[in-house]
C-alpha cells in the first residue's frame, strides 16, 4: 500500500513540474518583459453571512504574490539542481 502511494506521489509531482515548465514555456514565449503593474481588483459585493466576522470569497492579493513567488523559487531551485 505504502509503495502504491510513493507512486501516485511521485507521478502527482511530476505532473506537476510538466505543468509548471509549460507554464514557464508559454510565459517566455510571450516575449514581453514581466510588468510591475498590478492589476486593479474588481469590485466584490459582500456576502450576507450570519457570522459576526466576513469571510474574504476570494484571495488577497497578497496571497497571489506570495504563490507566484513560491512558483518562481520552485522553478529557479529546479534550475540550479
């Protein structure tokens, strides 16, 4: 069982790294240089919800920042190995 879950584990990140080098391929193949700009969020109505503190329904944009940059630093660690 445990040799079972190593594979699904091991073929699950190797997806993974294919679907991040396509990434990296179809980011560079735009051929423009990455923009500082960031993005003005859409405006989002809020939810009623019966709790007394708001849940957010979507991530913050720190959030995404801090997944991008874990990307690029999965991609420049694969780089150098």
């Amino acid at each position: 069982m445990e040799q079972h879950q190593n594979e699904v584990r091991r073929a699950a990140a190797q997806a993974f790294a294919e679907s991040l080098d396509q990434l990296q391929k179809t980011l560079q193949a735009d051929g423009r240089p990455p923009t500082t700009a960031q993005p003005q969020p859409e405006k989002v109505a809020p939810v009623p919800n019966s709790n007394s503190k708001a849940t957010p329904t979507r991530p913050a944009l720190a959030d995404w920042e801090a997944a991008v940059a874990d990307i690029e630093q999965f991609i420049e660690a694969r780089r150098s190995s």
